[in-house]
C-alpha cells in the first residue's frame, strides 16, 4: 500500500521542511510515502470561505484516484494513541487498498464534496496546530507507526 499525504500551500520554514524530509527519508524502509503539495490558492483573499474551501475541494479531488481511500485531518475527526493509529493503518495495509491518501485542507477546512468522498477522519489533537506543523506531526506519527508494528524501539510506552 502507498501513503500519500496531499497538502494545501507549501511549507514555509526550511527548518520544518528539513525535519519533514528527515521523516520522510525514515520512512523509505517500510513504505511507498509521498507528499504532494497543492499549490496555494491565487487571490483567495477575494474568495469568500465557502468559494475558497470550494476552489481548494475541486483541487484536491483531481488528485484522488477511484481506488483510494481518502481520510482528512480534521478537528472533528477520530483520535489515537500511537498504538491505536498503528492498528488502523495495519488494518488499511491488510485491506488491500492501493493508496492511503492523507489530506491536511487549507485554513477553512474542506468543502461539503471532500466530505462525502472521504472514509474517515482524523484528529491529531483538540489543540489548534499551524498546517505547517501538523504535516510534521503526520508524516512523524506514520512512521511511529510503522517501528511499533515493526517492533522495534523507536516507541516507548
């Protein structure tokens, strides 16, 4: 199974864009990982929320294939303890999905469209988290995951 994480707008900070890639490098060992960048919005500051979350939907759902399985970090989604997350993502690798699309969505959240295409979603936190960070926080947590499925002692309890 490959793990796609699909983000709106780039990531400011070199210095967490050199720790993103630093995970991202870790993860080459157990799984197909990318991250795709949308690129931001031109002129949302004349776009309405609801326009912008719209313009921001359409884009994201050109890069979703039919046999993907779409899950959205979102505020009101599911949380996990590591462990927990580690199950979930060995249950999506058993199922035989081809691509687990991970989706960080812009300032507004997602439109109405990418809610209903979407299997399921997650919460990192109830805190609030720069988007920037949360891509650090997510491709982290995936690669957690995969030294505890792995058994190895990167995780401690």
């Amino acid at each position: 199974m490959k793990i796609k994480l699909l983000v709106i707008g780039k990531t400011d900070s070199k210095e967490m864009q050199s720790l993103i890639e630093i995970y991202q490098d870790r993860l080459k060992h157990y799984a197909k990982f990318e991250l795709q960048v949308i690129p931001d919005l031109k002129k949302a500051k004349n776009l309405s929320e609801i326009q912008q979350k719209e313009k921001e939907g359409e884009l994201i759902l050109k890069e979703i294939q039919s046999t993907d399985e779409l899950v959205l970090l979102d505020e009101n989604g599911k949380t996990f303890h590591s462990v927990g997350f580690s199950e979930f993502l060995q249950k999506k690798m058993n199922s035989g999905i081809k691509q687990l699309v991970f989706v960080v969505g812009g300032p507004y959240g997602f439109s109405e469209t990418v809610y209903q295409k979407a299997k399921g979603k997650i919460s990192l936190s109830k805190m609030t988290f720069s988007h920037q960070m949360i891509r650090l926080f997510v491709v982290e947590q995936i690669y957690r995951a995969f030294t505890i499925l792995n058994n190895e002692p990167y995780h401690h309890q």
